[in-house]
C-alpha cells in the first residue's frame, strides 16, 4: 500500500478504511474506502511496514522530510500504539471539539475514534520545552526527554476540600518577633483544634514556665484579620504607638513584604483560601514547597499524615518540564498529591500533577 500527500495528510486508497481506520482506528474515513492520515500516523505504519512508500518516500526518507515537531510526537504515538492504545491526532475532522493544549486524544483499550469514549488527551513536549501554568489541567504532558525516554504526568484541575473548623477566640495577646509572632499562655483550642503555630515545648517539665505559641508570619497575618490576636505593645513599639491602616493585619502584611516580597501576599491568599476550604495548611519547606496540608483535622492528638504538598505561584507561571518531574517525583516519594496554587488577584486556581503510567 502507498500513500500521497495532500496538504497536511496522507491519503490512501484501495480498501484502506477496512484495513486502516475499521480495523485498527488509524485516519479519518474519506469517499471510496479511501482514509486521510496525519503526518505522525503515516510514519508509524511506514515503521511498521504497514504501508511501502508516502510519495515514494521510505520510513525514514519520510521522517527527514517531516518538520522537527514531528520526532518528538511520532516516539510518543508510536509508545502509546504499542501499550495497545488507539489515538487519534487532536485536530478538526478527526475529533470533536478539538484543544489547542493537546496533540492526541487516546482511547481506552478496546475502543476507538468510532466511540464517545477518551481516556486521555495528551501533549507533548520536549524536556527543554515551556508548560504555561494555565495550560495545566485535564491533559496528560508527555515528555520526551533527550535520551528520546517518555514521562507521562497526568495533570488535573483540583478541588481541595476539608473538614478542619473550629471555632476560635478573640483580641488573644501577642508580641511580633522579627518574622515570627509569639502568643503567651495561648488558648488551648489555637493549636489543640485548629492546629495553629508550634508550641515551644516545656522540655525539663518546668510547670511553672509559661506556654508559648510561635505562629508564622502568614498564620498570624490571618488570624489577626479574623480578630484573632492583638499586637498591642508590639505594634506600638513598631509604630511608635500610632494607629496603622488595617491594623495588626496590615502590620503583618508588611512584615512579611519586607522578608519576602509580594509572594507573601501570594502565600496569604492562598493560605486563606484553604482555610476556608475547611483545610489546615503547615509549611512545606521541608518538602520544598510552601505548605503540607491536612483535610480533616479534630485534634493534634489524633492528627494523620498530610494529603498534599502546594506551591504558590503566580497565574503566568511558566514551567519547565523538569521542574515539574523534580515536584512530582518529591510528593509521590513522601506519599502526597502535588498541587500548584496559581494566584491571579484575588482569583486562584488550583493544579494537580503526578506520575501515570499508560
């Protein structure tokens, strides 16, 4: 069987849609059992020996002559088709409502373009390539790094939800401290129940030395706009005992500008948001991210692992693959969902990425 270009496609005739497209769902049907073949498809069943020549071009005559874009894609078409998939190129005639972030639409085993089924849409980059933020979400990335091996992340949009309220006091007293904030005899139910702060721990069993709450800038910067904590002799201290626009909120948030720039403001949100998403978020650092979090939190007591490690980032963040393969990599080793939080504003949007295999 030989094929002949024709714009941006292959077309083969004889009996090609019984042998092609009904029987292993390559092309898209054309008149007289004729099929149209992507770029990508031809080559494969060039490599296969399916078909003898496009235009009396061999496999890899045919390949030389195809555009760079294609050796990255044909290696991923030709790994899928090999899982046992059958996929169909994401454009106009041969799927519905085609996406400009995807380049295949897969479908289950057993199915085929002739179904309503899809089980994946896939992009493909290279490992050098850029991955916009805003591009992440129900897509697979297939990336192709340069020892031509395949690393499929799935990538979803999340919906982080919890169970952790509590219910809480007001105006408790606090000191600021550099870039942390120190609450004295705290209330029980700050750290108890609503997991606040780190307590600094009485280690030689002195009773008679008061409690201590440390809280991050970011926990403190939210609970005193909730009217949870009161600087007083703090803020007159940093003030010169003058009232500050916003208050001991506003005080916080400048605080953590100066230590860290607008991505304080960034983290606040987004630490707002899960709180009242009924999520407790902790730092993260030690995992390299900005926050671990935990969704149904009762009492410190009783507290399990976190579920999920979160960035923050802004909305135009673009990544490189291989940043994405380092933050995966780290949240499946330490067994936890790796989500972006992607600040716009006051808008955030929220991205899941981990491993799958086909």
């Amino acid at each position: 069987m030989d094929g002949r270009l024709r714009d941006d496609e292959v077309v083969v005739g004889g009996d090609a849609r019984q042998r092609y497209y009904d029987s292993s769902g390559y092309g898209r049907p054309l008149a007289e059992n004729r099929i149209a073949l992507s770029r990508v498809e031809a080559a494969y069943l060039l490599f296969k020996g399916d078909i003898d020549a496009v235009d009396g071009m061999g496999f890899r005559e045919f390949l030389a002559n195809a555009g760079d874009e294609i050796a990255t894609r044909f290696l991923v078409y030709a790994n899928l088709r090999d899982r046992g998939f059958y996929l169909s190129p994401a454009r106009e005639g041969w799927v519905e409502s085609p996406r400009s972030n995807t380049d295949f639409v897969v479908y289950p085993r057993g199915k085929g373009p002739w179904d309503d089924a899809v089980l994946y849409r896939v992009r493909v980059v290279g490992e050098r390539a850029d991955v916009p933020a805003d591009q992440l979400g129900d897509v697979v990335l297939a990336v192709v790094d340069e020892e031509s091996e395949i690393t499929y992340l799935e990538t979803d949009r999340a919906d982080l939800r919890g169970s952790s309220a509590t219910d809480l006091p007001a105006s408790v007293p606090a000191d600021l401290l550099g870039d942390r904030v120190l609450v004295w005899d705290p209330p029980e139910v700050l750290h108890q129940r609503g997991f606040y702060g780190q307590p600094l721990d009485d280690r030689d069993g002195n009773e008679n030395r008061p409690g201590v709450l440390q809280l991050s800038l970011v926990e403190a910067a939210y609970l005193a706009d909730e009217g949870v904590l009161s600087l007083g002799a703090a803020r007159d201290q940093e003030t010169g005992g003058e009232e500050t626009r916003g208050g001991d909120g506003e005080l916080l948030r400048a605080q953590g500008r100066d230590a860290e720039g607008e991505r304080f403001d960034r983290r606040l949100r987004v630490y707002r948001a899960l709180r009242e998403r009924g999520i407790v978020p902790k730092t993260g650092f030690k995992f390299g991210s900005d926050f671990r979090t935990y969704a149904d939190v009762e009492s410190v007591d009783d507290l399990g692992h976190s579920e999920c490690l979160v960035r923050v980032l802004p909305a135009d963040h673009v990544f490189s693959p291989r940043d994405l393969a380092l933050d995966v990599r780290l949240a499946h080793g330490v067994r936890k969902r790796m989500v972006f939080a992607l600040a716009d504003g006051n808008s955030i949007s929220w991205a899941s990425v981990g491993r799958l295999t086909p």
